[in-house]
C-alpha cells in the first residue's frame, strides 16, 4: 500500500502513531511512504527500529544539498 505523500513525516504526531500502529498490527501487506530525511529525528529511528523487516518501504527524496535553497 503506498500514502502518496510527499512528506508524510512531516507531522510528526501523525506519522509516528500510523508507523506505531502498523508495527504493532504486523499485517502481511507491505507500506510505502514518501518522507523527507531532513524531517526524521531520533524518536522517528527509534520507532521504525522495531518494525518488523519488510513492513515499510520508504521513499526519501534529497532536494538540494545547496543551502540557499
């Protein structure tokens, strides 16, 4: 199942309590996510750490590594 969001993670409380879910619900189907690495913090690693492998795929897209922008 793909969210077709280009910066899921970008709210924070949203994103997290759906990763939670799915981890905790362990279904067969896989999820893609689009995120900005830029937006991950620690707890966000700590979370997906304890999904279990192959549950998520993710999407990270670097914009520019050009300050200005």
């Amino acid at each position: 199942m793909k969210f077709v969001d280009r910066t899921f993670n970008a709210n924070k409380d949203f994103s997290r309590e759906i990763w939670k879910y799915l981890i905790e619900l362990n279904p067969s189907t896989s999820f893609h996510f689009e995120i900005a690495a830029d937006l991950l913090e620690d707890e966000d690693l700590r979370i997906l750490k304890e999904a279990p492998q192959g549950l998520f795929q993710f999407e990270i897209g670097v914009q520019s590594t050009n300050k200005k922008y």
